[in-house]
C-alpha cells in the first residue's frame, strides 16, 4: 500500500513539476519586466474603451451586442463584412429562443406584442416580423432614455451625453455611444442605395411605406432588427444592473 501511495504521489509530482518550472519562469519574467502588470491593470480597467470602436464598427454593418454573443466576435469582424455577417447569422439563430426570453423577461408588459413578432420571424414572415421589433426597440429605448430611438434625434443624442456624464461607468458609457452612433437603421429615406440596403433595414423607409424600401424582408434583415432590439435591452439592463451595484456599496 505505502509503495502504492509512494508511486501515486511520484506521479502527480511529474504532472505538475512542468507547471511549477512554468509558473516560477513566469514570475522571473515578471520581475525583470514589471511594466507588464502594469499594463495588464491598465487594460483590465479600461477593457470597454479598448473595444468599443469595435462595437461601433459593428453596429455600422447592422449588428450589435448581447448577452449571449461570442467572445471570438472581433475575429469575426476584422475579417470584413461577410465574415461577420455569417458570424452573427450562425449566432443568433443558435440562441435566438435564449435571447427572445430574455428580453421578454425584462419587459413582460410587451411579451403579446413581441410573442408575435418573434413568431413572424420564426415562420418565415419578415415583412411583418422588421416593423414590429423595430417599433419595440424604439419604445423600450424611450422608456429608458426618454427618447425614442429613430425619432428623437437631438433628445436623443442629448440625454445619452447626460447619463454618459453622470455614470462614471466605463462599459454603461461604452454601450451609450454605440447606441448613439448613426446606422443605416435610422437615416434618410434617401439612403436607399444596394450598398447601404446591404448594412441594414432602413426603418425610415419601412414605415413610411416609401417604394424604394420595398425590398426589405428578408431573413438577415430580420435577424439584424432583432440583434438591436437585444442590444437596446442588453444595453439598459447592463445599466441599471450596475447602478443597482454602484448603489449598493
């Protein structure tokens, strides 16, 4: 038994005398270069600003942020256009029911209009499915903000730069100015060229019924409405979640 034993701790020393030599070099490296856990804290306190160009460029091809979206985003992004559009494509349809009740958890009072518009979507029927998140993502950007999302443009821009003012939050501040950056989402009506369609739905043109937005009701189309109406969510619930957390210290 005791040769047994002998025998067994002999062998977890092998096992972990590589990880010891690794963690002893590791702690000479940082000895002779201590500007790196410098840098490390610096980064890890800063993280979002590192990263929220990134998001903006994101959000500029029509796609945002969730709680559920993949670490290995940017890898997809810096690829280009049509790498982050298959990306996003794949993620969403994978956690499109874990996202749908999440969102729905936070805002029950909407969960009969958005029930429908997920079920739109769903089915295939995009043309129906666009206009009914588009019109949710505006409402619950008012009941946060007060101002709607697509309408209120100065209101808009001004009560984000007020909270971005008062919060202090790195990441709250981040998520603001990326829901503060102009897409194809909310421009003209005139912005209705194929390369521009190609970014996003126009939400002008949609609802307005104009005759150059017809086009619109696709899936992609549909899965990039539903991606800002997660952010829009995303974002406020991020929000409050840290002024609850600030508050309570």
């Amino acid at each position: 038994m005791k040769d047994e034993l002998n025998k067994f701790v002999s062998e977890v020393q092998k096992v972990l005398r590589p990880i010891t030599d690794a963690a002893k070099q590791f702690n000479a490296f940082l000895e002779k270069n201590p500007e790196v856990l410098k840098n490390v804290g610096h980064y890890l306190k800063n993280w979002p600003d590192y990263h929220k160009k990134y998001w903006a460029e994101l959000a500029s091809y029509g796609w945002f942020l969730n709680g559920n979206t993949p670490i290995a985003i940017e890898v997809a992004l810096n690829q280009g256009k049509a790498s982050i559009d298959r990306f996003m494509v794949a993620h969403l349809k994978d956690d499109l029911g874990s996202i749908s009740d999440r969102i729905i958890s936070s805002y029950p009072e909407r969960k009969h209009v958005l029930d429908v518009a997920f079920k739109l979507h769903k089915d295939g029927n995009y043309i129906a499915s666009i206009p009914l998140m588009l019109s949710q993502t505006d409402g619950i950007c008012a009941q946060n903000l007060g101002a709607f999302l697509f309408s209120d443009h100065n209101l808009r821009a001004e009560r984000i730069q007020r909270q971005i003012d008062e919060s202090g939050d790195l990441l709250t501040n981040a998520f603001l100015e990326v829901l503060n950056t102009k897409t194809q989402f909310g421009a003209s009506i005139k912005s209705r060229s194929k390369s521009k369609k190609d970014l996003a739905p126009n939400r002008n043109g949609i609802l307005h019924g104009s005759r150059k937005h017809l086009d619109y009701g696709t899936e992609i189309n549909s899965l990039k409405a539903f991606s800002l109406l997660a952010f829009v969510v995303y974002c406020f619930e991020e929000k409050k979640g840290r002024v609850a957390e600030r508050d309570s210290k």
